[in-house]
C-alpha cells in the first residue's frame, strides 16, 4: 500500500509548500509575520486563515489569494494555516486580534468552533470576511438563523447546489440496488454539512433502492478517505458508486481500489461511478481518466478575486465590510466539457502541458 500513498504524500508537500507564503508585496509566513522591508508601513495589512495546507482547495484558494495579492499594492497579504486544528485555527484568530490587522479573511475548518474567534475580531473592530464556508449567526449563537454572521461580510458559494450538479445526474447513472459509500467533510463544516443534505434531498430520497453500505468522516483528507476505502473494499461487496463532498476525498478512495481488478478493468476502464465537488486540477484529471464521474466547480480563483477586491474596499472605506455579501457559481464538469477545464489549469500552471499536476 506504501506505493498507493506516494502520490497523495507528493501532492500534500506541494500544497503545503502553496500555503508557506501569500504575498501582496510583503514577507509572509506560517506563522503569519507580515513584515516586510521599505514602504510595508504604508500598506493595509490583510490576513488570510486557511483551514488546512492538506486539503487541496484550500491550498489552491491560498495560491489564488497570492496571484491576486499581487494586484493590490496598497496591501500586504499574510497566509496561515489552522491545518485542520480547531484549536490552532483558533489561536490564529486570537493572534489577529493581537496583531491588529486591518482586516481579516477567514475560512473556518468548524463554523461553530470558530465563530466565537470570528467574534473576537469583530468586537476589537477589525473587519471579518468569511469565506468558503460562510459563517452564520445560527454557528455563533446557536439560534436558526442563517443569515451571515452580524458584523461580518462574506464571499462564498451555495453548497447545495455544488452537490445538486453530481447528486442529479446519480439519480439516472447509478444502477439498480446499487451499494454506494459515502465520505464527509469536517462535522459542523457548513459545506460538509450542506453537500450532505443536498445529496439526501436530491439523490437518496428519489432513490431508495441505493443502500449506502459504508459511511464515514474523511475530513476533506485524501489519506483519511483512502484508509477508509481500504477498509470498507475488504468486506468483499463491490461498492458502485462513490459519493464524496469534495474531489479531494474521492481521489483518495479511488486512489486505494486503483489496482484493484474488481475495480478498474486490465483496460483501464473503471466498474465503478464516483462524484466530488470542487473542480480541482486533480479532479478534472481524473475525469479525463475517467476514474471520476463529475464534481462542481468551486472556482479558488473566482473566490480570491472577489475577497481581495472586497477586502481592498473595505480597508479603503468605500464600502462596509457588512456590505460584502457575494457568491461564485457551481458549473458541472464532467467528461463531455473536462478538457476546458484542464486548459485552464495548464493556463494557469496547476496542470502542465503533458497533462499532470505541476509540483
């Protein structure tokens, strides 16, 4: 199993090596010193506080917020990461209350374990945007209510719809009493959460026939989603079809039946669907391969476009952060239309030219 793991330890190393630095014209670090040499004084100080460098949409939103840093001189960009630790996201909230930073971006691992940080931002007066998931008022006090979180602004995309794209065209692939696994994202997570229920709402109750034979958290971890797979492959029921919350957890799973001859045919050819959301390099690929069904997009890099272009408003005062209410689309992307998508990750250096991930 040790060469199964190899890729999945290369990609963690390049997204980590994505979230070392952000930089709007500043020196960056994990450890979030945005410090930096000349006229830095000058410059409105921005955090950015990823959820994990090991989950790859967060690493390519981190990378996305760093291109877009660039058109901004007005700002320097620090990037840190929680690394999928309640605790330490928590504690980078707490140091950029400490910090002072004029404003703050945050997308939060658990909304509900990290809205009371968010909070403390907001009461010390520095801006707030939540982004990929939103934080809501229901994840700081409990209550019903979804709306964004008072005093916040937010840049997002609707989760239900990501997962409605795949969860759709399930209801007519998947086959008959088919057994199917499921993997989740964090518990509490408002994508997780909201991916989950879409994929009840629009797939599992029109198709009782579908028995989900295992299910599991994976965290949006592509280790965690392959040891899953691993195990649930060994109890000798073919599994049909793969229903996962992001790309990253689907490739995992995929990753660990690969070689398998149950799985995958001597020609290639998968016995098996599987669907994700996110639309990541690594996704499309693995359209392309055909080992992947569908996902959504969840474009980092429409997201980093617009939370710069807000948090640059807000810094500036010509707009309150309240104001920032915006969200991307969630186009499907499956094998009829993977190869535009792949252009625009070798377009943008995610995929190279002989169609692998860049290192």
């Amino acid at each position: 199993m040790k060469a199964k793991k190899i890729g999945a330890l290369l990609l963690a190393a390049v997204m980590t090596f994505s979230l070392a630095a952000c930089g709007g014209g500043g020196k960056d670090d994990s450890k979030g010193d945005s410090s930096s040499a000349g006229s830095s004084s000058d410059k409105k100080r921005v955090c950015f506080v990823a959820r994990a460098s090991a989950d790859t949409f967060a690493a390519w939103l981190t990378t996305e917020m760093k291109k877009e840093a660039k058109n901004y001189d007005n700002i320097e960009l620090t990037c840190v990461s929680g690394e999928g630790d309640d605790n330490k996201e928590n504690g980078l909230l707490e140091d950029c209350v400490t910090k002072a930073y004029d404003l703050v971006i945050v997308q939060s691992n658990n909304n509900g374990a990290q809205a009371p940080y968010v909070q403390q931002l907001v009461d010390a007066g520095i801006p707030v945007i939540t982004t990929n998931p939103t934080t809501h008022q229901s994840d700081l006090d409990g209550s019903d209510d979804d709306s964004v979180m008072e005093g916040t602004g937010t840049v997002d995309a609707d989760p239900v719809a990501q997962a409605k794209v795949s969860a759709d065209r399930a209801v007519e692939e998947v086959p008959k009493d088919a057994n199917v696994v499921v993997l989740n994202g964090p518990s509490g997570n408002f994508h997780a959460d909201k991916r989950r229920e879409a994929w009840t709402e629009y797939f599992f109750d029109k198709r009782p026939d579908v028995k989900i034979l295992y299910e599991d958290y994976a965290n949006w971890n592509s280790d965690e989603a392959l040891t899953l797979m691993e195990s649930w492959v060994q109890s000798g029921t073919h599994i049909d079809a793969i229903i996962s919350m992001n790309d990253n957890m689907a490739a995992g799973a995929i990753e660990a039946i690969r070689d398998d001859k149950e799985y995958v045919g001597a020609d290639g050819t998968p016995s098996f669907l599987a669907y994700g959301v996110d639309g990541t390099a690594q996704g499309c690929l693995l359209i392309k391969e055909g080992m992947l069904t569908s996902t959504a997009l969840q474009s980092a890099a429409d997201l980093a476009k617009k939370n710069m272009e807000y948090a640059d408003k807000v810094v500036n005062g010509e707009m309150k952060v309240t104001e920032v209410n915006d969200y991307v689309d969630a186009p499907e992307i499956n094998k009829d239309n993977v190869q535009e998508y792949i252009q625009m990750y070798i377009d943008n250096g995610e995929i190279t030219d002989d169609g692998s991930l860049s290192e």
